[in-house]
C-alpha cells in the first residue's frame, strides 16, 4: 500500500489540507481585513471532506477504480475550496488591488495537482495489471 507512488501523492494531499487547517487559521489582507478563519463552516467542512477523501482513498488501494473516483471527488472539493477562498478575497472591500494573500491561499492547488498525479499513477497502475492480465 505504502510503496505505490499515488499512496504517498494522497498521504502528502492529507497533510497539506490538515497544514492547511492547522497552520492558517485565519488570512487576513494587508489592510487588516478579515478574509477566512477556519471557525466558518464552510471551509471547516471543505477542509475536512478533502482530508477525509484523501485518507478513504489511501485506504481502498485494492480497489483503484474506487480511489480514482474518490480522488476526483477531492479535486472537486479543493476546486470548490480554491473557488471559495477566492470569492471571499475579492469581495471584501477594498480589494480591487492585488494584496498578498499567502500560502494558504494556494495550497489547494498544490493539492489538486497532486490529486492528478495520483490519478495518472492509478491509471498506470490499471493498465500495468490489464496487461498482465492478458497474458495469462
């Protein structure tokens, strides 16, 4: 389980979402204005689904087709997170000019990038035993 590459791109999804949690409570902009904190039950639970789908995912690694759904469930929950956050960005007011807004900011997109590189490791995988398969 542990040695496939896609365990260990999920195993680094989980982490980044709980560093994401844990780590960023809350953003604020340059002027002081709030932007998110984690208390707000929208990305508590964004947060949470993505945590919870990368460790169901890691945990049905006999099954790959289930993982591959499963990881797209979680790119369209940081998807949905990563749209969020930036709604929430621009529409505080004041934020016509580009502010910093931090790392936490772009750590779902580090997530669903390696969402898809466990994909495409589970599709090599798919293929891999497919034409093992065969030759039998």
């Amino acid at each position: 389980m542990i040695q496939r590459i896609q365990t260990l791109y999920m195993l680094l999804v989980a982490f980044i979402m709980t560093g994401l949690f844990v780590w960023f409570p809350e953003v604020k902009n340059e002027s002081g204005d709030l932007l998110y904190t984690r208390d707000e039950p929208v990305f508590f639970a964004l947060i949470f689904i993505s945590i919870a789908l990368a460790i169901i995912a890691i945990l049905t690694y006999k099954r790959r087709k289930r993982q591959f759904v499963f990881n797209r469930l979680n790119i369209l929950s940081n998807f949905i997170l990563l749209g969020v956050f930036v709604y929430r960005s621009l529409s505080v007011p004041g934020e016509t000019l580009v502010s910093e807004k931090g790392i936490g900011m772009f750590l779902p997109i580090l997530s669903i990038v390696l969402l898809v590189m466990a994909n495409r490791s589970i599709i090599k995988d798919e293929n891999l035993v497919k034409s093992v398969d065969r030759l039998r």
